[in-house]
C-alpha cells in the first residue's frame, strides 16, 4: 500500500503538471492569434523579400508576431504591482501612449528633409496641400459609415500617408484604434509604389506624363535658415495643436541648415530616429492583439484607409493637371501625387512613372517639392482636426 506521503507527493506533482499545462499558450490561446500570426507572416515577406518599407514594417511584423504568441501579451504587457515589475512593452508603450515618440521621428525627418525643391518652387505648396483633400474626404466618409466624429478624424489622418502624424491625432481622438490604423498607415505607405502608379496613369495622358519641367533655381543658404523659423511662428500662431509636430520637424532641419550642429543633425538623422523606430513600430505592432484586433470594424478601416490613400493621389494629380493647363503645359501633373507625406517614396514613384514614358525625363527634385509639402500638410491637417475636437 502506498504511505500517505507519497500519494501526497503525487498528488502535488499532478496539481503542478494542471498548473503548468493552464499556463501554457495552447490553453490561452484562440484562433484569433493564429490568424495574427499568419498576417505577421505576410508583412515578414513584404518587408524582407518585396522590401516594402522594412524599416518600419520588420519592427512591425515582429510585434505582431511576438504577442500573439499564446500566453506572450500577459508576459510582455504586464502591468507593474507590488510583486511584479511590469513587462518590457508596457514600458516601452508609454512612448505612444504620452505621444513621445511621433515628435522625435518627425525630429529626425527634419534633419533628413531639403526644403530647397519647396522653396524654390512655392507654387508646389499648392500640391501637397491638394493631396490633403484625401484626409478631408474619408473623414466624411467615415462619419457616414456611422463611426463617431473621433474616430472618423483618426481614420481621415491615414489618408496623409504619415504613420507618425497617424500615432499622434490616434493616441488623442481614439487610442483604441491605434494598432489598425498604425498598421494601415504604415503598409499603405510601404504599398505606395503599388497603389499609385494606376491611379496616376489613369488620370493622366501620355503627353502630360511626357512632359519635362525646368531646372530649378538655387536657393540660398539664408533662405533655407529662415524657412523653419518662419513656418514655425506662423504655424504656431495660427494652429497651436500643429506645433509639437511641425516644432519638431523644423527643428531638426534647422539643425541640417544651419551648418553649426553637424554632430546634432546627424544625431537625429541617424542613432535617434533608428531607436525610436524599432521601439515605435514593435509595441505598434504589438497592440494587433487577435482578440482585439480582429473585428468588422477593422475591415472597414482598411478600406477607407485605402480609399483616403487614393483620393490623396488622385486630387494631387488632378490639380497637377489644373496647374498644367494654367501653365500653358509647363508642369508634370504627375509630380502632384507625390503631395502625400510619404518622403521620398511618393516622390520616387513620380519619377519612375514619368520615366515609362521618356527614360530622359528627370522629375524627382521637382516632385520633391511637393512631396516635403506633404509632409508640412499633414501635420497641419491633424492639427486642424486636434483643434476642431480641442484636444
């Protein structure tokens, strides 16, 4: 007969094994986070073997990945008590959730941004705000579709083609929204040599996309220092909301500029943004959670995402087309679909697409312009909607 001691000990070891076995990822997992895992699948490809935006879109996948492993998300979102520390991504979340980190990326783009294509060629202005009309229109559309006016304006923002502008007006309007629309932002940017190309060819003829535009004049020095802060005090008396973005980016420009920060601009063009990146785009990608992630609802923001991504395109191209006519046939309307924030992506794709049509065609610096636009029209139209909603 078995002592009473060891049929305690058994019975201690089999409590151990039922312990051990709930807390594995095979009992705290649901088909949704299989699903996940596959999606994170697709972006590892798109970004290692298509190259889509893998800076962005690797940090991405990888977050996506590793939280719907079973049982990862109560491991690495743990929240701190007396008896735990809390998890590395609950940490490392506070970036977002404080809207730190959108700030210091658009830091980093300043510093890595030449204005010089804008200011030379003012009328470009026109363009990159054109494409803004694409955040406007789905914001209606949105609204129509019976989602509430925060999360219409968070949705609207997708159509700017600028994740982090998207993380700001998110985290503020309708932070429950962030990983969808994060993810849509950022692979709709990385899909943009996909996405645009029809849409450009579709509204433009071949004579227009053949169409070469004249070299550009020089820009001073002076006039690239006074630029930033000009924009700066304008913005900032005018649209408040605008300035924890915009103060960033014309900050690290004015650190390229100036020419006496050299160790700085390269600072925030390099070490800086690469770190807050990888942090961005991994608790980013870490909030798809498939239990939370996958609902109807984020099926309809993929769509108007998409659609506030085309609507973008094709209102820069038509006014590219405007602009073309008003010229008496002097401008590439092409170079109006760069008008999305997307730099330099969207501003390539102009290039490639004119030259399908005339290999001598040279339309980059020339799309840059409207393209740092862009970049300048988004931040401004999120601080629009901010102030709208004042928050």
């Amino acid at each position: 007969m078995l002592s009473i001691s060891t049929l305690l000990l058994e019975s201690d070891i089999i409590e151990s094994l039922i312990n051990f076995w709930n807390s594995t990822g095979i009992v705290l997992s649901g088909w949704e986070n299989y699903v996940m895992l596959a999606i994170s699948a697709v972006l590892f490809y798109l970004a290692v073997v298509k190259k889509f935006e893998p800076l962005l879109l690797l940090p991405i996948a990888f977050g996506m990945f590793i939280v719907n492993i079973p049982g990862a998300k109560e491991v690495l979102f743990a929240e701190p008590s007396d008896v735990e520390k809390g998890g590395l991504f609950y940490f490392l979340y506070k970036g977002v959730d404080l809207v730190i980190f959108p700030p210091i990326i658009f830091l980093g783009i300043g510093a890595m941004t030449d204005f010089g294509p804008m200011i030379a060629d003012p009328k470009s202005i026109l363009l990159g705000a054109a494409a803004q009309i694409g955040i406007f229109a789905t914001y209606v559309g949105a609204i129509l579709l019976n989602f509430t006016a925060l999360e219409a304006a968070a949705i609207a923002i997708i159509g700017g083609a600028d994740g982090p502008t998207a993380i700001y007006v998110t985290t503020k309007t309708a932070p429950d929204l962030l990983p969808i629309i994060a993810i849509a932002a950022y692979s709709y940017m990385a899909l943009i040599p996909a996405i645009q190309p029809p849409i450009m060819k579709a509204l433009t003829t071949k004579k227009e996309r053949a169409i070469r535009m004249k070299q550009l004049r020089a820009v001073s020095k002076r006039e690239k220092i006074i630029f930033p802060i000009v924009v700066t005090l304008i913005v900032g008396i005018i649209l408040p909301s605008a300035l924890p973005l915009i103060g960033m980016l014309m900050l690290g420009n004015l650190l390229r500029e100036s020419g006496v920060c050299d160790r700085l601009s390269k600072t925030a063009q390099n070490e800086l943004i690469n770190i807050v990146t990888i942090f961005l785009g991994v608790v980013v990608g870490a909030k798809a959670y498939g239990p939370t992630f996958l609902q109807l609802k984020t099926l309809g923001i993929i769509g108007l995402g998409l659609c506030a991504f085309a609507i973008a395109t094709a209102a820069g191209v038509l006014f590219g087309k405007l602009m073309c006519k008003l010229s008496g046939g002097k401008i590439n309307p092409l170079i109006g679909a760069a008008g999305v924030s997307a730099v330099p992506m969207a501003a390539r794709v102009a290039q490639k697409v004119g030259q399908e049509t005339d290999p001598e065609n040279y339309l980059l610096m020339h799309a840059m312009g409207p393209n740092v636009a862009g970049v300048i029209g988004s931040a401004v139209a999120a601080g629009v909607l901010l102030a709208f909603f004042g928050v």
